[in-house]
C-alpha cells in the first residue's frame, strides 16, 4: 500500500473515530443483538455445518442452479434477467418504471451494490425506501452505518426534526411517535406506488420461490401491493431447493438478530392468481400483475475463478459486523459498498484493488472474530490476506517493510539491531519506573509520543538462555522464542525454561532462527515470509524432540497452518518434512496441560487473576480452557474471570504501528473488563498481547501487572 492510500485509510478511520455519535448507536445495537445471538445459535448446534454444504454446492454448480431458477421462476410467471454489469440491471430496472413514476424500495444489499436508488432518481424516479432505518437514511443524506440497523449513527433528536418536517407538523421525540409518523407516511406511497422493489434473502431453484424476511413488515407490503414488483438479487442467492432456502431464511434470524426466525417470513412464487371458481380460471389476484427476477452476476463468477468463491456463501445476516473490532470503532468507513471485510472483497473481485485498498484492505486485524461469528463459516481474514498478496505483487509491500522483512530474515540481523537500540535507545526513550518498558520523548520512528514499548534487551534471549540439565526427561522439547521474546521480553523465555525444568522437561535451543514470517504473510510479502519459513523449518526440523512449545500463538499458527500452505506446490520431501513439524507444534499451555502430568505448584502467589484470550490461541488453535486451568491450580491465587475474555486487545503486530489510535481504541473496551474484575494481575499467553496491554495500562494510570501464564506459573514454582 502506497504512502497516498495509507493517508486515505487514516484519514477515513480518524472521521470514524471521531464520530461518537455513530459509535454510541453501534453499542446500543451490539448490546442488543450480541447476547441474543449468543444465546439462540446453540440451539442450532448443525445449522452451520448444514449451510456451508448448501452453499458449498450452490456455487460449485452455479450455472446448474441458475438455470433450473430461471426455468422455474419463469414456469410461475416471472420474468428473469440475467445482468452481467451494474448498468445491465440499471437500464433493466428503469425501462419497467413509468417516466415521473413512484418506486417504493424495501431494504436490499444488491440494490445498493448496483446504486438503483440514485440512479433511478437520476431518471426521474421517485424513490422511497421503506425500512424504517433505510428512509431516515434518505431524509438525512446520509448513507447506511450497518446492514441489519442501517440509522444507529442519526440521534433520535435529529430523526424526529426530519420527520416533523417531512409531515409538516412537531413532532414529540419518542421511537413510538416517530413510527407512527412513518407508518402514515409510508402506507400513502405504498398505496399510489407503480412499482415495488425488494431483495431475496434466498431464491430456492426447484420451485421457483423467492424468500424474505424481516421485522418490520414493509417488504410485505412492497411486494404486494404495487402492480409491478421486481426483485434484485445476486445469483449467489440461488439453492437448490425449498428447503435450502428455509435453512438461508433461519439462518439470517439466529446469527443476523438473535431470533429463531423472523417476525415475518415471505415467500413468494409467481404472480398473484385467483382461483375462485366464481370468477375466470387464473385470474389477477390481489398482489402484483408482473414480477421481475433480476439476478446479478457482476463479477461474481470471476471472483470464482480467481480463488473468492467463499466469498459468495454471504447471506449478509451482518453477524461478523457485531463482533469486528475495527467496525465497532470506525463504523462504515470500513468496508465498500458492503460493510466490513466482506466488502473489500466485493471491491476487489470487481476489478477494482485500489478501492478495496483506499477502503481498508490494511485494517483487518485478523482476530478471526468474523469467521467464528459466521453462520457459513466464511474465511473473510484470509481472502483479505490474499488480497494483500496480489497488492504486494502488483506494487510491492514498501520500501519501510521490504526493509523490516529483509531484516527478519537474517539471525545476525535482529541481534545488531537490538544492540543498537539498547545503545542509541535513550536518545528517544525514557525508561519507566520498573524499567522494563520504556515511553517514547518524541515521536520517532513512527510511533505517537508517549508510547509504551517494550526495552531491548542488552542480549537476545539465544545468548543468555540455559536450558536446566534434565536427568531421564519425561519429555524433550524444542522452544521457539520469537522475535519478542528474544529481545525485548527475554524474562518469559527464562521462566519457560524454568517451568519446563521443574517438570523434568528436556529443553532443546536451536542456536539460530529468525521471525516466525507472520508479519510478512498478513502483509502479502509471501517471498520475505518463504525465506523465514525455510529457514525455520530445516532449523527445527534437524531437532530430535516430542514437541516444539510455543509462548507466541501467532508463531505456533505460523508453523501449524501457515507454512503448509506456503507450500503447498513444494516437492513431496519438503511437504512431509513441513507436516511433521506442524504437528508437533503445541502451545505451552496446551502441552503443560495435555502433554505431561503437570507438577503442583507449591509457592502461594496471593494475586487476583484475570485472563485474556490471544485471538490465534483461542480461535486458530482451540485453546482457552487449558491457560485457566493452569492457573486455577496456583496455591493463593483468586481467579476472575472478564467479560467478553476473548475479544481482541487491538494490538495485532504491525496494525498498531499503522494504526495506534485505532489499536487503543480497540484496548480500552479490553481494560474496561479488566478494571471491572478488580483484578491486580491481568495474564494472557502472547507476548504481542503483553505489550500492547502494558501500553494501555500505563496509559490509563492502571496498577494491574501484565503477565504470562508461564511466568505467574513460574513464581508459584518459586522464581522471582
């Protein structure tokens, strides 16, 4: 990403992190729908799973299921049209609509994503939308801040001056005075409207059906009472059958708003008949005379070819929009024409890499949270790292990275490095009272005054570290430290050691490694991160151990699923040799916990404990219970545990480089539980977490101690 795009990208997060206004609706949305959510989807313990397949097959035999669609909708009455570009379907659209004519809309991703309401207005049109949130949007100019409640960023104050001025009357400010102005209003359009235009939430290809749902009950109404109702829908929406499209239906309810299905449920298959035997066989019914079935393929079969056909298993339900880090503080200057990361993808298939990057393709932190949340599972921080990758291929990733990810590559590197930072440091740091971190005097390198970080150490952790002498091991282990903690948190490498030593764990130190090339990989640098993976795998490769412990779960994720698939086309030898070492791979925690018969600590260790979850511990690797276990165990120690343990502290590696004011945004709602639990300690198992909270509680005049679970073990082992 070129130093231009990087100030539009901080630009757009500076106005949504300024715009607190937006951020209070968002809350109020997420407190509401996150709990109901969580609540209702273990009550549908293999509706995911069921989805996924259904997906999996609709886009894997897309052209099959389009054409059974067409065949059907068209047996029923419909007309379809199949439109290659935005400005087929536009041109489409506007030829049904008298000149002057009435449109009244209902909410509809696809009909934002092809701008039909401005273009049609442009036309002549008039347009009014009908969802509740959607028309105080139009009434505002403003555009939509979430897919589900697309108004949570206007004030009711400011809702009701519209409103007032819309019926030309004052209004009183209360949500039960302002629907009722709305119903009124809305139900004049609805009765003179030429034309109604909906969304399909799914459109089941063996009956020719197409479903919607909601709760407000105005898509009922769109599609019901205009004599013409056209629906636009992307050919993404298409399953093979009524009961897949059922599943679509329930599945949009439980992850989207906490519900066991909507309040209102549509389905609609063909144009309204009568079949009164009074009156004349088939004749019009009470709905619509003519009904369009516009499905879009614009870009979408390209985004198969190119390797973003998960992508297309969205149902657009929204839930990875309630449990983004980055959305819930910047709102909707994440994301292009759909919100979040889903819509950086969109942008891209569609030809377009600089939108997708000048709209946040460098703000996904990777916590996983939207993946989890996913009623179809979808991969969304992966497809985003992929972009990346082709980013890098076309521009490359620069020169302040080349330089950094060169650097990494090399042992001898990082060591002089830090040498000259212990050094040189103090001309731009000033030590803190424990003097293990130290706070920036001015801005430099990069980094905002007053900056937390970590000190180098005077020597790398590979030059001071003694592995204890074990006599008939009940396990040998090799350690990977990582760049963190071979120079700037070298003490929770000693008190790996000695855990592992009081446990009669044999602990074997490769004399030389590099960075685990995360950072490369999440960047797109896939030619820096080959050359560390390389490196890395004949290093460890050539130990004889049972298991290779990790204190970092982003480097265990490095050597667990990262480098399997960076080579993925390797030689046979390499791959196997790859897959061995991915399977002995384990977290500290986990192979404490699993691995051996961990020994009882002795030593009371009278502190209030509080446990935060890495994102890739917790989510790419599983492991959450296994850290409070081992603590749990600890003589004296008070364990408390926090609200929402598992949600990111924003830190992420170089994203709170690029993006500190948004990393410590993200922190502060993490030391908000924190402080809420009264904890002293707060322990985690990522070093990177460890900074990045050591920072927000110097920050915020805290007193909690930042720890690792290795090294609150170790002091119950008797190390001070």
């Amino acid at each position: 990403m070129g130093d231009h795009t990087h100030k539009i990208v901080k630009t757009k997060v500076t106005e949504g992190l300024r715009d607190m206004e937006s951020r209070k609706g968002r809350f109020r949305a997420f407190d509401a729908i996150r709990p109901a959510m969580l609540k209702m989807v273990p009550n549908y313990p293999e509706l995911s799973n069921r989805l996924r397949r259904i997906k999996e097959y609709s886009i894997d035999h897309l052209d099959e299921v389009i054409a059974k669609a067409q065949q059907s909708l068209e047996a029923k009455g419909c007309k379809v049209y199949l439109a290659e570009t935005s400005e087929d379907a536009q041109r489409y659209i506007a030829g049904l609509i008298p000149k002057e004519g009435l449109v009244v809309k209902s909410k509809s991703n696809a009909g934002k994503e092809i701008n039909i309401s401005h273009y049609l207005e442009d036309q002549g049109v008039t347009v009014v939308e009908t969802d509740l949130g959607d028309r105080i949007n139009q009434l505002a100019k403003s555009e939509a801040s979430h897919s589900l409640a697309p108004a949570i960023h206007i004030p009711i104050e400011k809702i009701t001056k519209l409103f007032s001025e819309e019926e030309g009357k004052e209004l009183e400010c209360t949500p039960e005075a302002l629907v009722v102005s709305a119903r009124k209003g809305l139900r004049d359009f609805l009765v003179k409207a030429d034309v109604g235009i909906s969304g399909a939430n799914a459109i089941s290809a063996d009956t020719g059906s197409v479903f919607v749902t909601e709760n407000e009950g105005n898509i009922r109404a769109v599609s019901m009472m205009p004599k013409v109702h056209i629906v636009i829908a992307g050919v993404e929406k298409i399953v093979p059958t009524l009961e897949d499209a059922l599943q679509v239906v329930r599945a949009a309810a439980v992850y989207g708003v906490g519900q066991d299905i909507g309040t209102y449920v549509s389905v609609i298959s063909g144009v309204s008949e009568s079949l009164d035997p009074d009156l004349e066989e088939f004749s019009q019914g009470q709905g619509p005379r003519e009904v369009h079935i516009v499905l879009l393929k614009n870009g979408r079969q390209d985004a198969i070819k190119v390797g973003f056909k998960e992508s297309l298993y969205c149902i657009n339900c929204g839930s990875c929009l309630n449990f983004c880090p980055v959305y819930q503080e910047v709102g909707g200057k994440y994301g292009y024409k759909y919100l979040g990361g889903r819509g950086l993808v969109f942008a891209a298939f569609h030809g377009d890499l600089g939108k997708s990057e000048e709209n946040g393709l460098s703000l996904c932190i990777g916590c996983q949270k939207c993946h989890t949340a996913c009623p179809v599972q979808m991969a969304t921080p992966e497809m985003l790292w992929k972009l990346r990758q082709n980013a890098v291929a076309k521009k490359g990733v620069g020169w302040k990275k080349d330089l950094v990810f060169s650097m990494l590559t090399k042992p001898k590197t990082l060591p002089m490095v830090s040498k000259l930072a212990t050094t040189f440091g103090k001309l731009a740091l000033k030590d803190s009272e424990k003097g293990t971190t130290s706070r920036l005097t001015f801005n430099s390198f990069g980094l905002p005054q007053e900056r937390v970080i970590p000190k180098f150490s005077g020597k790398s952790f590979a030059e001071i570290a003694e592995p204890k002498s074990v006599a008939k091991p009940v396990k040998k282990v090799g350690f990977y430290p990582g760049c963190v903690v071979n120079y700037t948190e070298t003490d929770l490498g000693e008190a790996l050691l000695h855990v592992l030593g009081e446990n009669r764990v044999e602990v074997k130190l490769a004399k030389e490694d590099v960075c685990c090339g995360i950072p490369s990989i999440v960047s797109g640098d896939l030619e820096h991160a080959k050359s560390m993976a390389l490196k890395n795998i004949e290093t460890y490769s050539a130990l004889e151990m049972d298991a290779l412990v990790f204190v970092c779960p982003s480097c265990a994720v490095a050597f667990k699923e990262e480098y399997p698939k960076l080579f993925a086309d390797a030689s046979p030898d390499l791959q196997e040799k790859i897959k061995k070492l991915a399977e002995k791979a384990k977290d500290i925690n986990e192979f404490l916990s699993k691995d051996i018969k961990l020994k009882a600590p002795k030593q009371k260790v009278t502190e209030t404990v509080t446990y935060h979850d890495p994102c890739h511990l917790a989510r790419s690797m599983g492991v959450k219970k296994e850290p409070r276990e081992i603590l749990q165990k600890i003589p004296g120690l008070k364990y408390v545990e926090m609200q929402d343990a598992d949600a990111c502290c924003g830190f992420g590696g170089s994203f709170s480089l690029s993006f500190y004011e948004l990393s410590q945004r993200i922190n502060e709602g993490k030391l908000k539980n924190v402080t809420d639990t009264q904890a002293t300690t707060l322990a985690t198992s990522c070093p990177g977490c460890m900074v990045h909270f050591r920072d927000g509680v110097a920050q915020h005049d805290m007193k909690q101690k930042v720890s690792h679970v290795v090294q609150i073990l170790s002091r119950a082992y008797g190390r001070r």
